[in-house]
C-alpha cells in the first residue's frame, strides 16, 4: 500500500532529520519524476536537439554577418537553450502542481513532516536541474558540431540572465498550477502558450525580419526577455559585459507576481475532501470510466442495428474528444493559433513553394492537426481503452469492432475538418486568402485520405506497442519531428537528403497534395503525392490487420493511478 512519506517524496526514516534534509530527499524524488516523464524529455531535450540539428543543415553554413564572418549557428544555438530550458521548467511545474491540487497531495502533507514550501521547492528545484541539463547539452553540441563560440565577456551576464529567466518560469508554472482545474489542463495550456510565446519571441526566426508588432509584444512576456540579452550576450561583434537591466527587470517583476499570486490562490484551497479522479465525468479506475471510453449501450428490445451502434459510438468519441481540454488545445487550438500567427509575421504575397503563404501554411497547418488527431489522439485512446480493458468487453456487447473503430474514424475526420473549417475561416476574413469554391472537393477528399492513412498507422503502432504510455512517447516522437522536415514549420532550404527522408513519410505528400489542390493559379490533383499516401494506408492496415491486439499485455498492466502519476512528470503520484 502506498504510504504518504512516499506521497510526499521522502523515506519515514528522514522525517526527523531536518528540513536540509527533507528537501534534498523531495528534490531527488521530483528529479526522478521528471526524468521519468516522456513527454517531458521529448520537448526539454529531444526537440531542441531536432531543431537544432536541422538548423545546423539547412543554415549552417551561412554567414550572419559578413563583416565579421559569424555563423547563423553562433545565434540559433542559444535559442535551443532557451527552447529546452523553458519547456523544463514552465510545463512541468504547473503539471506537477496542478496534479497535486487535484489529488489533495499538499492538504495531505500537513500531516507529514514535509511542510508545502518545502514540496513546492522540490519541484522547482528539480525542473531547475532539468532545464541546467538541457542547456548545458545544447551549448556543448553547438560548440562542439557547430563551433560556437562562447563570449567569455558576457558569461556572468548569460549565467545571471539564464538563471533568473529559469526561475522566472518555474514561478509562472506554479501560479498557472495554483488555477488549473485539472493537470491535463495545465498541461495543455503550458505547452499550447509556450509554443507560442516561442513564436513571438523569435525563438523559431533565423534571418528573417519580424513584423514590427512583434517586438514590443513578445518584450511584455518573460521568453523574450531571455531570448534577445542571450543573442546578445553570444555575439561576437558586441561589446561590454553584455548585461540587460530591463530584460532582468522585467523577469524578476514576471517572478515575484507569479509567486505572489501562487500563494495567494493556495491559500484559497478548499479544504475539504476530493472526489476521485474522472474520466468524461466518471471516476476512473471504475466499470463507468471503461464504459467512457467504449460506449456500451443499452439494449432494450432486441439488438441495435449496426449503423445506429456505429453512429453512437462516433458521437461518444466527439464527446469525449470536446471535453479533452488537451485534445482541443494541442488538435485545434494550437493549428488555428500558428496559422494565424505566421500569417501576420509575413506578407501574404510573399510566394511559398511559387504559391501564396496563406495557401501553403493553410495546408501544412491543416495537415499537422489531422497528424495530431489521427495519429496522436486516436493512438493513444486505442492504447488506453485496450490497457483499460475496455477492448477485450467490446465481446460481451452487442458492438461489433468494425462498428467500433468506424466510429473513432468518424470522429477522427469530424475533428480533422473543424480543423480545415476554422483554418480556412481565418485565413478568409483575417487575411484576405481566397480559396476557389470548386477546388474545396477535392481538397477534402485529398484531406480525408490523408487522415485515414495517418489514422491507420497509428492503429498500426497501436499493434506494435503493449502500453498507452508508450504510444504517446512514439507518435510524439515520430510527429514532431516530421513536422520540422515535411514542409509544415520549416520551409524551404532543406538540404536535399533531409527532403529525401522526408519524403519516405506520408505527412509531406499530404501537405504538398492539400496546398496543390488549393493552389489559386490552378488547383490540381498531385497524383505522385497521393500514390505515396495510398501505399502507406495499405500498408499500414496490412500491419494493423495481421497485429492489432484486443486484449492487454498482461505484463505491460499498471494500475491507473500508478500509470497516472509516472505520466504526469511532476513527481507527485496520483
């Protein structure tokens, strides 16, 4: 049986061994968590890594500035410091206590000898680490790969700058935690904002010239305030100690008003018990949580017809789906929210790939919330329901599988056309992109293929992984950085072997096959693009067919709250 010392991250051996000692045991048992969660390791360090290294290919070589003959490199590879170190510390924070909140792990330690402050400095010290980690990791590749050099003038000003600008984030994770119903709220909220904040502080710009509005908006968020003194503090044509008292200033105001605030919404804590955790309104770990994610439904005189039980089950899944604050952020939200914000970063005549912007990031944009909503989302629901058990009962139900799976397809293209829908939607009033009515057929045929296809090889990886957990690590780990290479947040300049790869995978042939059916100069089926998709959806139901398993590994089995709180991240268990 868990115990609560081990709730709060220390052995009951320590729990009179003084308050030195209570935190350094709470550190270790949050940098444990952290090192555990995946989601956090892909985007502290495997992300950063990515965009680093494809930036090392596609600008590496080019000069920044000829007077001194500095690489781009010398300034993208602070940036991906900044990248990891920022998604180390914002995110995890607010999971971990958010997580807590919901689970009433800080009303429970006050009757243990670990006090809340000393919890609470636990996990910002771990993330602390993590993020030291990260950057130390991204200036070493970049020196060592890239020859980076470092300033040794403006080293206490980048120490000085990066450690307040770390410590700053963590106290807006615990002020965003402090709020958050929910740790997949905050969890989704974190990512979504950090994303793009990332944008708008110019994390993601190498070479180009930003709007004018950008400055001073990303100059009122802390990321920037990191980003530009770090620039700065790297160039080697500067001069002086590299030192920035309004970019301080306006981290350690960011700071102190996140804690403040943090402390005050703590304070406002009911104190009373809390319900179990749910699922779609259900507690979970119950027979009604299994039913949330399988619709079992009522029988009453004589069996469903098979249309009706497919068209319940779709339904079902939309509703879930609407109530997934993650599933609208990371699907719908954050596609919408890029598209609107690359297109105000730069003219809309501005020609990309000899097409008008708002066309082409139109259809890389659409493209990336069906990778989400086809390959993530339906991946990962699959692998719960079947870890869950909720698969092997579909036997004892008058729902068939096909009735099943078509209706997780039917809720799959449902989303992946809000998606289309809302992008078209803002491109056409917002920014003046016009779409031609004829060619909006074959651009949802070419889009409902390309989110089957990328449906199907998730049912595929669902066939090759025994557990949830893994699912999510795998798709986030296959889409993203798919994304980089495939036309969607890097365009052009790709060197040619990169292109060569990205080309193997179909989430660059639906991109390329949506842009040119939408093309204003003459839309027109890309046939060579839509042969390589078809492949991959035959093949991938080749491999879904001949695997996909319906029953859980009995050896990849958790219990949900274990498996809860080693996927939350923060070190503090379910």
């Amino acid at each position: 049986m868990t115990t609560l010392a081990h709730l709060s991250g220390h052995p009951a051996t320590t729990a009179h061994g003084g308050r030195l000692g209570l935190l350094v045991d709470q550190l270790s048992h949050a940098a444990r968590g952290l090192w555990r969660s995946r989601i956090v390791l892909i985007f502290t360090f495997i992300l950063p890594l990515v965009w680093l290294v494809l930036m090392g290919l596609v600008a590496g070589d080019q000069v920044a500035d000829p007077a001194t003959g500095v690489r781009t490199m010398q300034f993208v590879t602070p940036m991906a410091a900044v990248f990891g170190a920022v998604f180390a510390t914002y995110p995890p924070v607010a999971m971990s206590l958010a997580l807590a909140r919901e689970q009433r792990i800080l009303k429970r330690l006050q009757g243990t000898p670990t006090p809340v402050w000393i919890y609470l400095l636990g996990q910002v010290g771990a993330a602390m680490l993590l993020a030291t980690a990260a950057l130390l990791l991204m200036l070493a590749i970049g020196v060592a790969a890239y020859g980076v050099q470092i300033e040794w003038r403006s080293v206490p000003a980048s120490v000085v700058t990066l450690v307040v600008g770390v410590a700053c984030l963590a106290s807006v994770g615990l002020a965003v935690g402090a709020v958050a119903p929910t740790a997949a709220t905050a969890q989704a909220f974190t990512m979504a904002s950090a994303v793009l904040m990332a944008f708008v502080s110019g994390l993601f710009r190498v070479g180009d010239t930003e709007p004018a509005w950008m400055a001073p908006v990303g100059a009122l968020f802390p990321m920037r305030n990191i980003a530009d003194p770090l620039r700065d503090q790297f160039d080697p044509a500067g001069t002086g100690g590299g030192w920035a008292p309004g970019a301080l200033a306006v981290l350690a105001a960011w700071g102190i008003g996140s804690l403040l605030f943090a402390a005050w919404a703590l304070r406002r804590e009911p104190a009373t018990a809390s319900a179990p955790r749910r699922t779609n309104g259900v507690a979970r770990g119950t027979p009604a949580a299994v039913a949330s994610i399988v619709r079992m439904p009522v029988v009453a005189g004589g069996r469903p017809r098979s249309l009706a039980l497919m068209a319940d089950q779709a339904r079902w899944a939309i509703t879930g789906a609407r109530r997934n604050v993650s599933i609208v952020f990371f699907a719908i939200v954050m596609p919408v929210g890029l598209y609107a914000l690359i297109c105000s970063m730069y003219p809309q005549d501005a020609p990309v790939h000899d097409m008008p912007l708002g066309i082409w990031f139109g259809a890389a944009m659409t493209a990336y919330g069906a990778g989400v909503i086809g390959f993530m989302h339906l991946t990962v629901s699959l692998a719960a329901a079947r870890e869950l058990g909720a698969l092997k009962r579909l036997r004892g139900t008058p729902v068939p599988a096909w009735a099943f799976l078509a209706g997780r397809t039917i809720e799959v293209l449902a989303l992946a056309l809000v998606v289309a829908i809302l992008i078209l939607a803002v491109g056409t009033i917002a920014f003046g992109v016009r779409v031609s009515t004829g060619a909006l057929p074959s651009a949802a045929a070419v889009l409902l293929l390309g989110t089957v296809t990328m449906a199907t090889c998730g049912l595929a990886l669902v066939a090759l992984v025994p557990t949830a957990r893994a699912a999510s690590t795998l798709t986030m780990a296959i889409l993203l950085p798919l994304s980089f290479v495939s036309d969607i947040f890097v365009v052009g300049n790709i060197p040619a072997p990169v292109q060569a790869f990205a080309s193997l995978f179909p989430l660059k042939h639906v991109v390329a096959a949506l842009a040119a059916t939408l093309d204003p100069a003459g839309g027109s089926l890309a046939w060579t693009d839509l042969a390589v998709i078809a492949v991959w959806l035959v093949g991938a139901s080749v491999v879904a067919l001949r695997r996909f398993r319906w029953e859980p590994d009995p050896g990849a089995v958790r219990a949900p709250r274990i498996a809860q709180r080693r996927s939350s991240g923060g070190g503090a268990p379910a």
